[in-house]
C-alpha cells in the first residue's frame, strides 16, 4: 500500500491503542532540504501512552532520554513497511525492575498494534 495511506492507517491504530503521535519526522524531505540527497519516503513517528510515559518517569527520571517510542514506516520494493522498537530491549540500559515492568505492559499493547496493523496492511504477521 502507499505510504501516505499506511501512515493514516498506522496512526489510527495507534491512536486505538492508547498512543498519540507526538513527533512526525519525514527523514526524505530532511536529507533533501538539509543534505540535498533524494531518498526513499521514509517516516519515523514518536508515539507515546501518556499514562505509562507519566508510570515511566516516576520511576526513572531519566528515562525520557528513551521517550518516546519510535515507528518508523517507510517504502521498500514498492511496499509499506511498518517497525516499532521493542520497549522492554530499549530499557535494559537502565537498570530499574519497576521501569521493566512498565516496559512490559507497553510492548503487549505495541504487540497488539503491529497485528492490528499488519491485517490492514496486508503484511505478514510479526
């Protein structure tokens, strides 16, 4: 499917999974604009649970320095590809079982997202 059209689908699913997208970085028009290169459509999303993020901070302020949870969704081979960083590898670099456990919880509705997602697409599952 079309870039354009997985971005809409994969916000929504986010949005139905308790995450908003905070943060829209379009990485073609940045390399373009501030490299002059022509790249492939290429999409990161910072997507954030708001009430885990507030679970996460009180238990580790520097955790932001992980926030939020990156999507990126770009083109290959003339197909929409969809990926999500797994939150509980993310935070093995702070030692900090509460913030595992916050971890946890996050990566299970991710999971749910990228199956929900990966039906409207069309993609295999994960």
């Amino acid at each position: 499917m079309p870039l354009g059209l997985a971005l809409e689908k994969v916000t929504a699913a986010l949005e139905d999974h308790g995450f908003g997208v905070h943060t829209k970085i379009d990485v073609k028009k940045k390399f373009k604009e501030k490299l002059g290169i022509d790249f492939k459509q290429y999409v990161i999303l910072g997507a954030c649970n708001p009430a885990s993020a507030y679970e996460a901070i009180r238990a580790e302020e520097d955790v932001g320095l992980l926030l939020p949870c990156n999507i990126i969704v770009y083109e290959r081979n003339g197909n929409s590809v969809v990926s999500v960083i797994r939150p509980t590898v993310a935070m093995q670099v702070v030692n900090n079982p509460d913030l595992q456990k916050i971890a946890e919880t996050i990566e299970a509705k991710l999971e749910d997202f990228i199956d929900s997602v990966g039906q409207e697409i069309g993609g295999p599952p994960r």
